[in-house]
C-alpha cells in the first residue's frame, strides 16, 4: 500500500470537510504534492471556472465531479455545498492561486466555519507574495489592497485614503487598465519607487521598476497582457523632505487657504494632512 510522509494511505479518503488548495498561477509545476493528493482523494471541487478547474485536473490526470463556486452562487447553492461538507471532502480551487485572494471563497469558508464543518488549508502559490518576493521593495509590512476601481474619481479616492500607510501596497491589476492605474499613481506619489510584475512563474515573466511615470510611459508603448500585480513603496523621507513640503505649502498658500494647501500638498505627497495644516498655519502666522 503506497503512503506518503505522513504515513498516510493514499488509497484513503480524505476526512469529510473543505480544504482550500492553492492551484499554480502560471507554471504549472508549482503546484505542491500535498495539493495533488487531496485533489486526487478528495469527493468533489468546488472551482470558479470548471472549464480551468478541468484542464489542470486533466493535466494531473485526475476525474472528480466539479461544482462551480464563484462570487455570483447564490446562497441556496452556498448552503447546498456546505451540507454536501458535512459528508464528503470537497475541495475549493480557483483559476489560479490562492483562493479567497481577491478570489471566491470568503462566504464558502464563513459558512462552513459557522455549520461546524472542519476547514482545512493548503498554502501554495500566490501572485501577491509572488509579486512582493521579486520587487524588491519593502516586505517587512505590505497591504494587500486587490483592484483599484476603474472610475478615475474612485481610484483616486483609493488611493488617497492609502497615502499614509506605511507599508509597500501590492494590487492586482489588468493589462487595459494598468497605465490609468500608473498615471493615478504618478499624479499622487510622483517620488514612490513602483514595481510592475507580470507573467508570473511563466516564460516571460517580467518585474520592471521605477517610478509611476516612467512605467506609465513604458507601459503606453508595450501594451501589457494577462494579469499583473503592481506594488507601490511606502512613504520615506527621500519623498517629501520638510523643506520641500514647505516650499510645496509656501506656494500654495499664495493662492489658496491654509486649509487647501494642506489638503493639496498632502494629496501631492502622501504626508499627513493635519501636520501640513499645522504647517502651513505656522508659514501663514510667520
């Protein structure tokens, strides 16, 4: 009877449940031993597409049942693969990655968690961490932020409502839309370090760096395809040095209120709104 390191059969079934696997995101030999043997042993996956769910079961040689499980399920169907849990060892998949990152599955997993089904995780590839390891930016924090909005007003709230973190921000992003995304960036954070990373784990994969602009303009000329994770730097002193923010106050308070000023130096570099305003009330008074 084969086993693996564990000493686990692998003729066995798996232990009724949901385990979430994390499937390659590019190369297809990234996917981890542990992930093969629960797709092999388990009843069922639940996956976002069965036609990629298919193709990578196909490629392992494996045949199991496929339940589509994507953010649009209702909640009848939630429920339904939930109680299947309570007899059967189902497997969440999405196209590629980890699921729940900026993937289905969150309802799934809090659903199962609350019926008392075991939940059970498989950790694996992640287009995310993928990003952060080739970057070279700061890991030591990072925010994972998923997709900026696609209407310019709201995108630009996003990433207002970002500018104080002090860690590298990752997101993902499309081909179409990524240099609206750069410009915005470039707009705001015109000194940031930014890292665009795509063709994850595949043949041509790419990690350019640089600032906003720069990729925007590189980006423009070499239209990018597939999916891409686009990382930001967080906020340092070599931005907006003091005098520079008061250079950047003392101009615009030439022609706007203390209040103004602040908020458009702080859009402009990231630092903090109320500081500036402290600061630019002191530059007025003086």
């Amino acid at each position: 009877m084969n086993s693996d390191a564990s000493g686990t059969s692998l003729s066995e079934p798996l232990p009724r449940g949901l385990y979430i696997v994390a499937t390659p995101i590019g190369n297809l030999g990234d996917i981890t031993l542990r992930a093969v043997d629960v797709l092999r042993r388990c009843d069922a996956v639940a996956c976002e597409d069965t036609r990629v769910a298919g193709k990578l079961l196909k490629h392992l040689d494996i045949s199991k049942p496929l339940i589509r499980h994507d953010d649009h399920a209702s909640e009848k169907a939630c429920d339904a693969l939930v109680e299947r849990m309570h007899n059967e060892a189902v497997a969440l998949v999405s196209d590629a990655g980890t699921p729940l990152i900026s993937d289905p599955g969150y309802r799934l997993v809090r659903a199962a968690r609350e019926a008392g089904v075991a939940v059970t995780t498989l950790p694996g590839p992640c287009a995310a961490i993928a990003g952060l390891t080739l970057a070279g930016l700061p890991t030591d924090r990072f925010l994972f932020a998923g997709f900026l909005p696609v209407k310019d007003k709201a995108r630009g709230e996003a990433l207002q409502a970002l500018a104080g973190i002090d860690a590298t921000l990752v997101f993902y992003e499309s081909g179409p839309r990524l240099v609206k995304s750069l410009e915005a960036i470039a707009d705001m954070w015109p000194a940031r370090e930014v890292a665009v990373a795509r063709e994850l784990t595949k043949l041509y994969e790419e990690c350019r760096t640089g600032s906003a602009a720069e990729l925007a303009t590189h980006y423009s000329e070499h239209p990018p395809k597939g999916e891409i994770v686009l990382l930001v730097a967080p906020p340092g002193a070599e931005e907006a040095p003091e005098i520079d923010a008061d250079a950047m106050l003392r101009e615009a308070l030439a022609s706007l209120k203390p209040s103004q000023a602040a908020a458009q130096v702080a859009k402009a570099t990231g630092l903090d709104r109320k500081q500036l305003y402290a600061r630019a009330m002191g530059l007025k008074a003086g």
